[in-house]
C-alpha cells in the first residue's frame, strides 16, 4: 500500500533537498524517487508551482555542451520549509498519539481477557 503524498508535502520534500543544494531537474527527481514514487512529469509542475511561488529560483549553467536549469531555494523557500516540517511534525505527533493509544488499548483488552481465562 502506498500513503498519498500532498501537494504540501510534495514542495516539502522538494525543498528540503534544495535546503541542502541547487537540483538540476532530472537529478532532483532521481534523488526524490529514493523516498517516493513520483515521475519527471509529475516533478516538472511541482518546480513550475515552486517558482511561481517564489520559493525557488532557476539559472542556467553550461554542461557538455548544453545548458541545465537548476533550481535554487529562496529565503521565502527556507521560510515555507519551516512551516511544512511544523505542519508535518504537528501531524506526525498527532497520527502517533492516535496509533498508540489504539494500541494501548488492544494490550488492554488482551490483558483483560487473559485474567478472566
């Protein structure tokens, strides 16, 4: 089974790596594809929506004769990144609280069955 990524998420991951370093578009996507399953069509948009947000900028530098475009966080990026990961670990806490105190309960239960046997 495979959880949906959102759109919040998405930029999240994508910036994240670019916190670290400037992506030229197809490494972004082959180091993004080592967490989730996501395709150069689906990564090009996402970028696309990152410039136009202004959390990223592009230039291009000469390579082998061509030219790649290669994207860089902006200040306003790092800021979003912020509020992504809050975002993320506000969910995650809230997730974890759910699954433990369903297995709590679970134990609970076993436990009680195993006093009346």
């Amino acid at each position: 089974m495979e959880i949906k990524v959102t759109a919040d998420l998405l930029d999240g991951l994508v910036l994240a790596l670019l916190e670290s370093q400037d992506y030229y578009g197809y490494a972004l996507t082959q180091d993004m594809q080592q967490a989730i399953s996501i395709s150069e069509s689906t990564m090009y948009p996402v970028l696309r929506r990152l410039q136009k947000a202004e959390y990223v900028t592009t230039y291009d530098a000469p390579y082998q004769g061509r030219n790649r475009r290669y994207y860089k966080i902006t200040e306003s990026g790092e800021n979003h990144l912020q509020r992504i990961k809050k975002m993320w670990n506000d969910y995650k806490e809230s997730l974890d609280a759910v699954f433990a105190a369903a297995d709590k309960r679970k134990q609970n239960a076993q436990d009680e069955e195993g006093q009346h046997e």
